[in-house]
C-alpha cells in the first residue's frame, strides 16, 4: 500500500526521493508527493496519479531543493486520490510535514478537537491530522511534542517528520506499521521498505513498534516514548541488488515466475540434511506436537490458497482436522480455539492487517502460533512463537507467485516433518517425499522451457468474457490460486469451483465457448473430472485441462490440454500451479494490461 521514503545529507534530495518512490511503486498507490526543506521553508509538490505526474511536477526533482526531505506514495483510504489529499501533509503554518503509513483511527475526535480551536484543515485525510497535533502542541522540542502526539494517536502509522524548527532532523516513527531507516555515510534515509534503499545502502535499522528515531546526516538514534535510549543491531541486507530489478525482463512478475525453481531451492535446501527434513524454527517438542488435536490455518488472499491445499495435505498425511479460515473472517466469527489447537499463519509480506489481527486473536485464546513468511522481520514475523521463513527474495509484482510456491514447499517440509512424528507416513513415504520434494524445482524448469505452448493458447484465449476453473480435492485448492491469477491482473472475470458442485447451480452459466480449465492432476479422481468435463462441454464450454503426463486421455477429452510431469499427489499444486501462473501473465499482456501493477491493488494490505 502507501510508501515511505526520507533522505537527510548534502546532496540534493528529491532525485533519491523520487527513485525511492519508483522502487515502492509496487505496493500500489494513486498520488505522490515529496517535501524539502530548501533552507527556508518546507516546499511540498504532490500529484494525483503515477510518479511520472510528480516527475513532470518536479522536472524530474530538478526544480525542487534542499538536502532534507520526505516523500510519500498513497493508497488512498481516507478521502479520493487527489493532489490536496496526496502526502506530505503540513500543519496550518506549514512549519511541520507529515508522511504517513497506517491509519489513525481516532482521527475524527482529533479533528473535531482541532477544528473547535480553530485550526483549518485542507485534505479529508487521517494523517493531516497529525501534522496539524504536532503544529498545536509544539512549544519548542520537537521530540517532546512529537511523543505527546502519538500518545494521542490510536491506530497504526509509520511516519516521516521534518520540519522548519530543527531543519537538520528527520523524525521517524514506528507502530505496526514498518519502517527501516538506512544508513549511509554522512547522509541517512528512511523507508517503509527494502528496495527504496537498496541502491544506496545495505546497512539498516529496522524499527521496533513505539521506537522514535532521530535521523541527522551523521547519527541515527532511537529512543523509546520515555525518551530513554534504545540499543539496536545494525542489520545488513543480504538480497542480490538485482532481486529488486527487473534483470532485462518485461515484467516482475515474469521475472518471479521464472525464478520459482531456485526459489524452492533456496527454501528447501538448508532444510533437508542427510536425507531428513530439519525445521529447528519449530519450538515445539515432539510430544507436544502429537498434543495437538487440530491446526487452524490462517492467511489471506493466495496465501490463504496456500492454507487450502495444506487443509489436504495435513489431513490426508497427520489424519488430524484442519481449518483453512480467511484472516479478515476469523476474528468475528468467535472461532474455536485454544491451546490444544496449532496455528500456522501464512503470510508473503508478514504485514497483511487481517492476518496479523487473526494471528493476536489465536495468540490471546492459548494458540501456539507457527507463521509461514517471506519478509525477514516483518510484524507477523514478530509476532509468532515461531517462524519458518521462505527464502524467495523479494517479491515485487503485485500478484504474488514466487512466494505462493515456496510457501507451499514449506507446507510440503511440515507434513513430512510432522508426518514422522506423528509417525503418520512409512519410510517408504518418507524416503518417497524427500526425493519428490527434491525433484520439484527441475520439473518446475521443465514447464517452463515450454512457457511457449502456453503462450499460444493464451492468445487463442485471451478474449473470453468469463472463465471458470474446475477441480477435485487438492486441484479445487489450486483452481482458487488460478482463478484469482487471471482476474486480478487481467480483468477477466472467473470463477473457481469445486467441479462437483457446478451442476448445483453454476452450471447454468455455461454456454457456446465459455471458457473452463479443468484442473485433472488428482490421481484418484481423475475419472470424475473426465465427467464435469464432458458435462460441460456438453452445453458449449470450451475445455483447457491440465494433467499430469501419465494421464493422456485428458487431452483426448478436453479441447486443448497442458501436461506436467509427473509427481505425488500432495506435491502436484507445485507444478500445475506454473502454468496457469503463465496462462494469467500471456492473457494480460496480450489485453494490455498493467500486469505488475494491476488496478486498484497493493502488494501488502495493510489496512483492514
Ligand atoms: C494475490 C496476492 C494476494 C496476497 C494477499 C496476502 O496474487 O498476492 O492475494 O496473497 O494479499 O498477502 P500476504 O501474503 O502478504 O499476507
């Protein structure tokens, strides 16, 4: 969602702040915008729309000065994407400015309050007032006032300060929100992200919830809200500076589709030693694993997809009820949940509001919680008893990819490793497993080698108005994930269905060329989707399936047909989950849409 950059040194800086900005697009935003002290007042240019508005604004950040400064993309909650609604917000005398990400949800009363003492606002936004608190309660140390405004605050922000009292200071400030500040020589930065820094330095400072710092060209120091100091560990970024380009690809997310196999690798390797998966993040004894009576599987979005095929797996290998529950749901339903009960709690960004809320509500009824997360020391990271992370480096399309494969890599890990514990799974299977799961990152290659095949069914598909996905078992969990690819970043309109339950209702929507990918990797049940194939045909829709390369008849039934190579069935979503990754990224380039940046979408939701 919204993003933060800072930059305080001797260069000029607006050409960091804007190509920070650039590096935060991903998260998806409608307006930006950047202040600098110039050495006389705050100067502040915003623009509705992408950063090339505020680039044309700026000149490129030519006609902009001042070697302090903070800039800001914003997802827009409180009040449409506009100019006066964009960030930096300044007070009423325009001697503070105010970059923020999170939302302040007493803002009203604090508005209300402010307005009855006469202070004019100029924006609908949340954050304006915090500029206009800090402006009011000012009496000459900006560290006091900043701390006596947060204790005013509820809700969750990181933010960015300058102002015109202490021109060489930039305050930072963390509550559930992320925010890291860089550190460089003689010049510092701030950002709510990774990438937005990368190019300038790998030395940073991640803050803690209630920690203040005090950036200036040469220090950085942090202080709890009792103004006492706060010791932190430097820590040094270890991601390939080209993990956060492009590396001459079109797209991120083309990039991160191809990177699947070394990011299964990545994950899985260190865990498997002498033929037998080790996960030491797991705290919990063995005995007090086989405790459990059941495991609840919290997530959102394809993370939850993820949660989906695990409820298969784990049931089928632990024997062991599982509940896949949407995050955003899990807290209003009074959920049944106690200390008999695990929690895993999957997340790509560990910073997704809904999860992070169900994961404390877990936490708060006795749950041991176990989270799945591919951002080093995210909130959701935090937050968990224990953490096994995926190593896909970062993950910068909007639509996830990469991670959804790893995190499924890590399920696979957990239901070897407590399949043997719980001494569900033989020797053989476990024997089976390991070289299945070693195997998996070569036959993910091979499907790509032939991303050409599914390019060419792409362009004979890419009009369809409605597409639906059909699957059994574990190919309905990953007809979700392949659903949800080719709506979200091509606008086509689908459905995932559980391919028995079409002819309870759905089926009616069925006629002459609508488009059905049939998921038939499921062993067992491959005759049954044979029959919702036909049945669907029967009334005009047009089949693709996707089987594994020992069951040919698919292709004899279904119009056009995609194989895989062969695997066992709890590891099937891993490699027919590529192709329709593919089948997505060709439809919506081949529609012209904007596939890493799809429309009214964030990379990490942070707001429930
Ligand atoms: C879809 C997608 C989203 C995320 C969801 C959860 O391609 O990426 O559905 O999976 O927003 O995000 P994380 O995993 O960061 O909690």
């Amino acid at each position: 969602m919204c993003g933060i950059v800072g930059y305080i040194g001797y260069e000029q800086a607006a050409p960091f702040l804007l190509s920070g900005l650039e590096k935060l697009e991903y998260r998806g935003y409608d307006s930006a915008g950047i202040c600098l002290n110039d050495g006389n007042e705050l100067v502040v240019k915003k623009a509705k729309g992408k950063l090339a508005e505020l680039k044309k604004l700026t000149d490129n950040g030519k006609n902009i000065f001042g070697t302090v400064g903070i800039g800001h993309t914003r997802w827009a909650t409180h009040g449409e994407p506009s100019d006066v609604n964009a960030h930096p917000h300044l007070s009423d005398s325009c001697r503070f400015a105010v970059v923020h990400n999170g939302i302040i949800e007493n803002y009203l009363q604090l508005k209300d309050y402010l307005s009855s003492r006469g202070v004019v606002f100029r924006s609908k936004t949340d954050t304006e007032v915090i500029a206009q608190l800090i402006e009011y309660y000012y009496k000459g140390d900006l560290i006091d006032t900043v701390i006596k405004v947060l204790s005013k605050l509820d809700g969750s922000y990181a933010l960015g300060v300058i102002s015109q009292e202490n021109p060489d200071e930039i305050i930072a400030v963390r509550k559930e929100s992320p925010l890291i500040i860089g550190l460089g020589d003689n010049e510092n930065y701030i950002a709510s992200d990774v990438p937005a820094i990368l190019a300038k330095t790998r030395k940073i400072y991640r803050l803690e919830n209630n920690e203040i710092a005090i950036i200036r060209r040469d220090t950085v120091k942090i202080i709890n809200t009792d103004k006492e100091d706060v010791k932190k560990q430097i820590e040094t970024v270890n991601w390939d500076i080209d993990a956060a380009e492009k590396g001459g690809y079109e797209h991120f997310m083309f990039k991160e589709i191809m990177e699947q196999p070394k990011a299964i690798r990545d994950t899985i390797t260190p865990r498997i030693k002498d033929r037998r998966v080790v996960l030491d993040e797991i705290s919990l004894t063995a005995d007090q694993i086989r405790k459990y009576n059941k495991i609840n599987i919290l997530a959102c979005g394809s993370a939850y997809h993820v949660g989906v095929v695990a409820k298969y797996i784990f049931e089928k290998i632990l024997r062991k009820p599982v509940e896949a529950d949407l995050a955003s749901e899990f807290r209003y339903r009074d959920p049944i949940i106690d200390d008999k009960t695990l929690t895993i709690v999957i997340s790509q960004s560990g910073e997704t509001a809904d999860t992070k809320e169900a994961l404390k509500e877990a936490k708060r009824r006795g749950s041991h919680v176990i989270s799945i997360v591919n951002v080093v020391g995210s909130a959701i990271a935090c937050e968990s008893d224990d953490v096994i992370y995926t190593w896909a480096g970062p993950e910068i399309a909007v639509a996830t990819t990469k991670a959804y494969s790893t995190q499924l890599a890590v399920i696979y890990l957990m239901a070897i490793y407590f399949g043997d514990l719980m001494e569900t799974i033989t020797d053989y299977e476990y024997e089976m497993y390991i070289s299945e799961l070693e195997a998996l990152p070569s036959k993910i290659e091979k499907i790509l080698d032939n991303e050409e095949s599914i390019q060419y069914l792409a362009s004979k598909l890419f009009n369809s108005k409605d597409v639906f996905f059909i699957g059994r078992n574990i190919d309905y969990a990953l007809s979700l994930e392949g659903s949800l690819k080719l709506k979200e970043i091509s606008y086509i309109h689908s459905e995932a269905y559980a391919a028995g339950e079409l002819k309870h209702g759905t089926i009616s929507l069925i006629e002459e060329g609508t488009l059905v990918i049939a998921l038939a990797t499921h062993e067992e049940l491959i005759g049954k989707i044979i029959s919702n194939i036909e049945e669907v045909q029967a009334r005009g829709a047009y089949v693709l399936g996707i089987a594994s390369e020992n069951h040919k008849e698919v292709g004899n039934v279904a119009q056009s047909a995609i194989f895989i190579p062969k695997t066992c069935d709890m590891m099937l979503p891993s490699l027919a989950v590529v192709p329709l990754q593919l089948f997505a990224y060709y439809v919506a380039s081949l529609k012209g849409c904007d596939i890493d940046k799809p429309r009214n979408l964030a990379k990490s939701v942070t707001v429930e």
